[in-house]
C-alpha cells in the first residue's frame, strides 16, 4: 500500500484465535450493510451490476482487529473467503448471499499470523503482506487449496529483513517455501512494490507493481510473471497519484484495480480491463470510474478476487484509521449480450 494511506499506529501481534464459536452480537462487532452510493449513482455504471456491500467492524467481541486488509482470495472448492493484513494476518471467512446472489452476511472463522518455514511469526518490518493469489481453489478437490502471498518491501536487499518478495503458504498462515526475490523487483521504490496477484491460465501467477519502478515514465508500471518468463508495461490512468492495488483473471484478459489518492481529500477507484500483447504492451478500457468527488462513498480499495464467472469481491483497507472503513463489495461484470 502506498505510503499515502499508510497509518503508523503501533499494534502488538496476535495469536492464533479461533472465533466460530464466539457469539460475534452487539452491533460494535456486526458486519453492516451499506452502499456505496445512491441507487441512482449505482445505476449509472453500466458495466457494473452491483451486488451489495458490507461495512467490517474495527474489531470482532473477541478484540481481534479487522483492519489493513490488502488483498483476498477465494476458495470455490471449499466456499472460503481468506483475506490478508498488511500487519502479517491471515483472516479466513464465510459468507452469506441472498437467493439472487446479494451479499448479506459475513461470518468470520479463525485469524493466524504468518509465519516463515521454521513456524516463526513473521516481524512487524517483514509482514507488509500486500497481494494473495489462490492456486488449486477451484479443481473440484477440497483441501488441496494454496495461497501465494506478496510482500511490498522496499527494494531487494540481500537478505530477509524487509524486502519485496513472494512466497507460497499454507491455509494456516504457515510458509511452504522460502521466499522468492525476482529480478523484477530489485528496481521497486520503498512502499511500492508488489502489490498485486493472479493465476491465469495462459501464463500462470502474474504479479503487479504498484508504482512505476525506478526510472520508469511516472505513468508506466510493471506486470510480470512470476516465473521470470513475461513482463508488460502497464499503463496507469490519468487520475494524480494512481496506483495500481489488484489484479484478477477477467476471460483471458486481466480485471485491475487503481486507486489514487490526493491528500487531502480526492479518491478515486477505478476498475479496469486490461489486455496483454505479446510485445509487452498493454491495452486498458475503463470499466468504472468511482470518484468521492461525484458522490461515492469509496474507501482504500486494494483487494480484488473473482468468486466465479463475471462474480467479484473487493475490499477497502481502512489502515487502522477512525476516519476509514472497511468495505467489502460484491459486483458482476456486465455485457450487452449475456448479462453478469
């Protein structure tokens, strides 16, 4: 996340906690329905159906934080929502939808901290988990999911105390694998390197750079597979300040999220199609443009994950902030000849 957004607030670490037999009542610890405009504003994106959103509370009865939230995946194979924490969290969640597929309910499960492959839990300075990809989620075999997460970092610097890297993981939290440093990240600025993640199916994980890397045009960012096999030269929007936040499959092209933020008070989310060329080009087409400005009543959008067909998620990171919220929306793509 951008150093833009970021809070400082120091938080102590969290243990493993197990919330299902909690009985999560009171509205201080209720997940709220919400909108994030008027009808008639949301009626206005005519590539965009929207399916509900619900407001996350600060924290659950049990004092667990549910704020920072970056990115999240989910898992169609066992119904599982995971989302992680730039504080080095792995929530995992359940959700509820209407009859017509309206999010209604959130319905939290359990909270690990990541740890690296000795069991450690990862340091304040090396848990900036920022983008999560989930790869064996939807093959029709329960339990087989994993989770690859990217860490922002600053630059690579030769060891483990804080770089941009990725690195796959257990549905504990627990690392499978030691970290991975590529090539392209050794030129990210401080805060704003990897930040987002996808599987394809054409070129496997796929991650995003948030901002233009170091000595890149300001308006030029780096997609790359994780591999090493493929880059492209993504074309930011003209928004001040956008940053690329999230990545997601969309029928052989990409769904991008940006964000851009000017202080004090400019917000604007956009939400993307992007094409990739074999000459490492990019093509985008504007899908949505929701800007505070025009009356919406957007958040920190970081986190994009497809429940199924044109089905998606998003989520905001509030960054521990009072004057922030947590926001989890439910939209489907729409086209003109086959709907959502």
């Amino acid at each position: 996340m951008s150093a833009r957004f970021r809070s400082r607030s120091p938080l102590a670490p969290i243990a493993l906690l197990t919330l299902a037999a909690l009985g999560l009542g009171g509205c201080s610890a209720t997940p709220q329905r919400t909108a994030l405009a008027p009808d008639a504003l949301l009626a206005s994106t005519p590539n965009i159906r929207w399916c509900g959103t619900l407001a996350l509370p600060g924290k659950w009865q049990d004092g667990t934080p549910v704020g920072g939230l970056s990115d999240l995946g989910w898992d169609a194979d066992e119904s599982l929502l995971f989302l992680i924490s730039d504080r080095g969290w792995l929530h995992r969640a359940r959700l509820n939808f209407s009859g017509s597929g309206e999010l209604r309910g959130y319905e939290p499960l359990d909270t690990y901290p990541l740890r690296d492959v000795n069991g450690a839990i990862l340091k304040s300075r090396r848990s900036d988990a920022e983008a999560l990809a989930l790869i064996h989620a939807d093959d029709g075999i329960r339990g087989n999911t994993q989770l690859v997460i990217g860490f922002e970092g600053a630059a690579a610097t030769g060891d483990d105390t804080g770089d941009a890297r990725w690195q796959r993981f257990y549905p504990s939290g627990l690392a499978s694998e030691p970290p991975h440093r590529p090539a392209a990240l050794a030129d990210v600025n401080a805060n704003g390197g990897l930040e987002a993640l996808t599987d394809t199916p054409d070129h496997g994980l796929i991650g995003g750079i948030e901002e233009p890397p170091a000595g890149w045009p300001p308006k030029l960012t780096r997609l790359f597979t994780l591999d090493g096999q493929h880059t492209w030269r993504y074309p930011l929007s003209d928004d001040p300040h956008a940053a690329l936040t999230a990545l997601e499959t969309l029928d052989g092209d990409l769904l991008t999220l940006e964000r851009a933020f000017t202080p004090p008070a400019s917000l604007v989310i956009r939400l993307r199609r992007a094409h990739l060329a074999s000459d490492g080009s990019v093509t985008v087409t504007d899908l949505a443009r929701l800007a505070n400005g025009d009356g919406w009543s957007v958040d920190n959008f970081e986190g994009l994950t497809r429940l199924g067909g044109q089905r998606y998620l998003m989520v905001s990171d509030d960054n521990f902030s009072l004057m922030q919220r947590t926001l989890l929306t439910c939209f489907a793509l729409v086209t003109p000849d086959t709907g959502p």
